[in-house]
C-alpha cells in the first residue's frame, strides 16, 4: 500500500478552514452580537497568531471550538455549516490541487486527509475532495447528536496528529497489506512531528513542504525535502 498524508488548511486550500469556521460560527450565533462577538474574534485572531508562531497550545484552541458547538443546537450548526462549505470552502478549492490528487489516485496512492481544523466541519470536505480518509480531532455527542464540548481521542496538531496518523496506518495496511511507500504533506512547523515521520519511513518516505511558512521552509532546506508551491496562501 502506498499512502500519502495531506494537511488541509494553506496545503490543499488557501485559506485556514478553522479559523473561518470559528468566525462564521461565531458570527452566525445569536450569541455572537456586540461585545460577545468582538471577544471570540479576539480570541480567535489569537489563537491563530500562536498557531503561526509555534506557540500554540492545541487543547486549549480544541476546547475552545468545541465549545462553539455545545452551546449550540444541532440542526443549526449543520445548516451553517453547509453554508460554509458552499460560500467558503468549495470556491477555495483550486484546479491545481484537484489535479494533484487526481494524479495520485491514478498512480495508486490511498489518500489521508489529517488536518487540525476538527471533524464536525472537515469531513464534508474530505469528501468534496475525494479523500476517503480522514483524520482529525473529534467532538464527543450525545445520543441526540447534540457536543458536550469535550474531546474523543487524540487531538490533531503536531504529535496528536501524528497519532492518528499511525492508526491510520495501522488500519489501512490490515485491509491494504504492507505499507510500500509513505509521503506527508504540509505548510506548517506544526506538522514536524509527521514530515519527520514520513521522511524516515520504510522501505520509502518523503516529507514535501507544501506552500511552506517560514520556519518549515528552512528545515526542508537543510533536510533536502521537496518544496512545492501549489498557490499563494492567503
């Protein structure tokens, strides 16, 4: 089996789908008026301020977007997010990287999507992309269907996503038979922890520096990773 691993936000799309899910949301809420609003934005900017630093603290922005869901009712939440996916999401997604994951169907690769921003919002993108695995953190339910706030599992950034990453694996080559070759791709230092992982791989690894921040781009240069530039980030 050869698999290749494809964070989403400023990899595969343009733009950061968690921090324009939590602004939609928290926009879209009766909540979200005045002051209220003015303080999720806040802390919304913040978070992704740390996150472009290194600085973030993963649980703490997890617990924070989960909450966004718990206080809300759920039919809600499903109809802004097909509004989301529809007005934000789907005109992001550009012919190149369409064409990219076409070409690794054909050559025969499994395709994992692993991504920070969490499952409520990104499995219906991972299906509008074709990408029939995903892996990312992932909102505990009632049984009405309605978010507690709390956490299933791991979380998805740096080494949590490599954990899921390595279920992933362990899942697919039980179905699949032995991994062949693995390749990650990603923009950000926070995803070091996989490329490194998939650099080392056996009997063949590649970690590709996708539209890379800063600090990530230097470390591809001094490891002798693939750099590639799909579009410029916004």
């Amino acid at each position: 089996m050869k698999l290749a691993v494809f964070d989403l936000d400023h990899t595969l799309l343009p733009i950061d789908s968690g921090d324009a899910w939590s602004h939609w949301i928290a926009t879209k809420s009766s909540r979200g008026r005045g002051d209220e609003l003015t303080l999720l934005q806040e802390r919304i900017e913040g978070y992704a301020d740390a996150y472009r630093t290194g600085t973030f603290v993963a649980l703490d922005f997890i617990h924070f977007q989960f909450g966004l869901l718990a206080r809300e009712k759920r039919e809600d939440l499903e109809r802004w997010r097909a509004e989301f996916i529809d007005s934000v999401v789907r005109p992001a997604v550009l012919p190149q990287v369409t064409e990219l994951l076409e070409e690794k169907r054909r050559e025969g690769w499994k395709l994992l999507l692993a991504t920070g921003t969490h499952r409520f919002v990104t499995d219906p993108v991972a299906r509008m992309l074709g990408i029939p695995y995903l892996a990312a953190a992932t909102p505990e339910e009632r049984p009405d269907g309605s978010f507690t706030g709390e956490l299933v599992g791991h979380d998805s950034y740096g080494a949590g996503k490599l954990l899921l990453v390595r279920e992933w694996i362990e899942r697919l080559t039980q179905e699949f038979g032995p991994l062949e070759a693995l390749e990650a791709w990603s923009d950000s230092i926070n995803d070091l922890p996989l490329l490194e992982y998939a650099a080392g791989a056996k009997p063949a690894g590649r970690a590709v520096a996708a539209n890379p921040d800063p600090r990530l781009a230097g470390i591809a240069r001094e490891r002798g990773w693939e750099t590639v530039r799909l579009f410029e980030k916004k």
